[in-house]
C-alpha cells in the first residue's frame, strides 16, 4: 500500500523552468483525461489485451512522472512490465491501486487548482 | 521561423512540447498523434527538427526514424527521441537508428530547451551550408556561361577576322554553320554534336588569313600556282587551330583541315575518300558549296536554288557524300528558313 500521493511543487516547477503557465495547463489536462486513462486500463484488463494494457500502463507512468509521483509511477511501470510479458491475469491485480494512485494524485491536484 | 514536428500519442505530451517549443522563439510547432499521418505530412514538408515519442501505436519512435529517413532529403534533419527514463537500451538502439539525441520523460524544460536549441542550430548550419553550396554552384554556372560566351564570340570573330580579307559575309558564316546543323540533326546526330558542329563550322575558312591579299582578293582566276597557295588555307586554319584546349576549337581544325576533301579522293589537301572523310568536314562541304552558289559576291551572280541543288545532285559520290545531299535536299524548307533569316546584310560583331 502506497502513502498518499504529496504534491512535490518545487521539484515540478523546477523541472518546468518555473513557468506556472504550463503547470496549469499540465494540471487542467491531467484532471481532464484521468477518468478516460482509468477507463482505458480498466478496458484493457477485461479485454485480455496486454499490448493494450502495456501502453495505458506506460501513459499512466508518464502522467504521474510529470507530477513527480515516482511511487506511482513505479507501480504503472511495474504493470507495463507485467503486460510485456504477456501476464496480464498478474497485471490486472495491480489495476486497483494504480487507479485508486492515480484518483489520489487527481485528488490533490482538483484542491490545488480549485476545479 | 523553424518548423518543429512533434509526435505523440498522449495529448498532454503533445501539449507539454508545444509549449516548451513556443518558449525557444521563432518555432512553429506541428503537432500530430499519429506517427503514419506524421510521415505523410513530412512527404511534402521539410521540418527543421523532429521530436518524436518512442512508445505509440501504429509505429514506435524508431520505426518512425527509419522511414523518416528513408524519404529523400530527409537524411540529414534532426531527431530528437523522447523515451522514459528506464529505456536506456531504447535509447542506444534510437541513436543507433538515425536520431540525433533523446530526451528522457518527465521532460526537464531546461534539459529540453538546451537540446532542441542545439538541435535547432545544427539544423541551421545544414542550411546555410546547402544555401552556400547552392549560391557557390549559382556562381561557377554563371562564370561558365560568361566564359562559354566569350569563347563563342571569339570564334565569330575568328571567323569573321578571315571574312575582313575575303569577300564573303558574316551572314555566310551564319547560314553555312546552320546549314551544317541542319544536316547533322537530320542524320540523327546527338543534340551536343548538332550544337558543336554549329559553333565550329564558322572557324572552316579561318586558314585565309595566311593567304596574301594579291591571290585572296584576285578578281579574276587564278592560276595554278596561285590556286596551290589558297589551296594551303585548309592546312592554315588546322594548324592555326588544332592545339586549342577549346573542344570547339578542335572540331573548327577538323573542318578546316577537310572541308575541301571530295567524296571520291580527289580533293585537298590530303585527298581522302569516302568514309575517311571526317563526317563534319563532309556535311561543310554540301553547306559551304550550296551557300557560296546561291551568294552573290563581286566576281559573280548569284545561282538560283535550282542550279544549285542540280550541282548538288550532280556532285553526289563525287565531290559530296551522297547522304549528305540527300539529308541537306530532304529538309528543304529548313533550308530556305535559315536563307530567309540570315540574308546578306550587315551582322553585327556581337
């Protein structure tokens, strides 16, 4: 079980070369695509896809390294390996917390950005 | 304003780069989600630098470089792969495959900026190399062409240098070398010959400068002896010309050297027969004979057409190759063409 996802601003922002711009503009589109992300996991899962798991796995990772989440996206990239190599049955049962990660995460950038 | 391609599946990546690129200045991005319809675009469009996810469906990042650089023109532009940061062995394999340098996912806007900047400035170099080469390749063809000229009008005036002692006109010169290209293209002669043999025929009686003025400008006929001394300026305009570096040059000694050979030997200065006969030096011969017929000049009236081609018909297998006249005889109104734009006026020096 992951501790709650903390919002490590600084290191974000540093990563941005302090442009608060494109930080909201990262934020608003985050929030905007997280439930069609989880969707898209979940919907590889039931399908049996591992090719497709692989690559929502692999966005997912993407989209919580933008958000110097690295615990999450450790377990994302976890998942993407497992659906590499075709154990998808393994990989489904680490869906539930990746989704509950990546809630969380949208969770605190919603308070953040007051949408 | 340089053009920046992004590719990338994940819209907020897509978004991310756009705004990172707008950032360095004097870049327009490009944006596409889909690596195929990305190729399709750079089918038409040059972009200055491409910025290209690895992992997409369709096509990953380095099937995308490998047919990226397949398409013409293409070899040269700057890659830039974007991977995550576990994908080390992706990223050998990318910089092995055509990119240029990779940039590592979350992207870092400085390590961004400094890379796309370096990128960007390679390309810039590319081009103002071709633009160099380019401007280089304008001003060697130019220089050529002015010296082409040169050499073109050096040998009119060769040839007209030989006219100022000899009664004959510039529009002679003119109407004989186009009657020798007539005849030439007709017998199928390639387009670099029918022009060379149009350039270097006027040089077929340069050789008269060497013959005194008492037997070139005697009104009357000469005597035997006399006609052996004009004879010599086939020989004359060869030695005048023949050790020129100009390939045009070298073609106008042929033709002076044989143009007064006849088809059955008995001509000068060597008497060569038939074949022997250079094929330039036997096409000036029907050229050379018809135009000073048909010319009038102070010693005699000019010939009608029909007696010349009568004298013509008559000289064929004797004086003149007989596929030679035919070819001349069998384009006729091309003939009468040339006739009609070069008459007998003043033609200017240049």
């Amino acid at each position: 079980m992951l501790s709650s996802f903390v919002l490590d601003k600084p290191s974000i922002m540093e990563r941005l070369g302090d442009d608060e711009e494109i930080f909201s503009m990262m934020v608003a589109m985050f929030l905007d695509d997280v439930d069609n992300n989880c969707a898209a996991l979940q919907a590889a899962v039931q399908a049996t896809d591992a090719v497709q798991l692989q690559r929502e796995a692999h966005t997912i990772k993407g989209l919580l390294a933008t958000f110097s989440d690295d615990a999450g996206a450790d377990l994302a990239f976890a998942l993407e390996k497992q659906a590499r190599a075709g154990e998808v049955a393994a990989g489904a049962a680490q869906v539930p917390a990746l989704i509950a990660r990546v809630q969380d995460v949208a969770g605190v950038l919603r308070r953040l950005s007051g949408r | 304003m340089h053009k920046v391609l992004i590719i990338d599946d994940s819209e907020i990546n897509l978004t991310l780069i756009r705004a990172l690129v707008l950032k360095l200045g004097e870049c327009e991005p490009i944006l596409f989600d889909m690596p195929l319809k990305a190729l399709e675009w750079c089918r038409e469009n040059a972009p200055d630098l491409v910025i290209v996810d690895y992992m997409m469906p369709e096509m990953d990042g380095l099937r995308f470089i490998a047919e990226f650089r397949q398409l013409p023109g293409r070899a040269e532009i700057p890659v830039l792969m974007i991977t995550a940061n576990d994908q080390k062995d992706v990223r050998y394999e990318a910089l092995l495959g055509g990119a240029n340098d990779f940039l590592t996912k979350p992207i870092d806007r400085l390590e961004f900026s400094a890379r796309a900047r370096n990128m960007l400035a390679l390309r810039a170099g590319q081009k103002s190399l071709a633009d160099r080469a380019a401007y280089l390749e304008e001003q060697v063809d130019a220089r050529t062409k002015e010296i082409r000229e040169r050499e073109r009008e050096l040998i009119f005036r060769i040839s007209r240098a030989a006219e100022f002692r000899d009664p004959e006109t510039g529009a002679h010169i003119q109407r004989m070398a186009h009657y020798s290209q007539i005849i030439a293209r007709r017998m199928g002669l390639d387009e670099i010959r029918c022009k060379l043999i149009l350039q270097a025929a006027p040089m077929h009686d340069v050789g008269k400068i060497g013959i005194p003025d008492h037997i070139l400008l005697k009104p009357g006929r000469l005597t035997v002896e006399e006609f052996d001394v004009m004879k010599r300026h086939a020989e004359l305009g060869h030695e005048l010309l023949k050790d020129s570096g100009s390939e045009i040059m070298q073609t106008g000694a042929e033709i002076a050297l044989t143009h007064h050979e006849k088809y059955d030997g008995s001509g000068y200065p060597n008497g060569l027969a038939g074949e022997a006969i250079p094929l330039f030096g036997r096409i000036v011969a029907v050229a050379d004979v018809f135009d000073a017929l048909t010319s009038e000049r102070p010693y005699k009236k000019a010939w009608s057409l029909e007696d010349a081609c009568r004298l013509l018909e008559e000289g064929r297998g004797s004086h003149f190759d007989p596929l030679c006249v035919s070819t001349f005889l069998g384009a006729w109104d091309e003939v009468l063409e040339v006739r009609q734009r070069f008459r007998d006026e003043a033609i200017p020096l240049t």
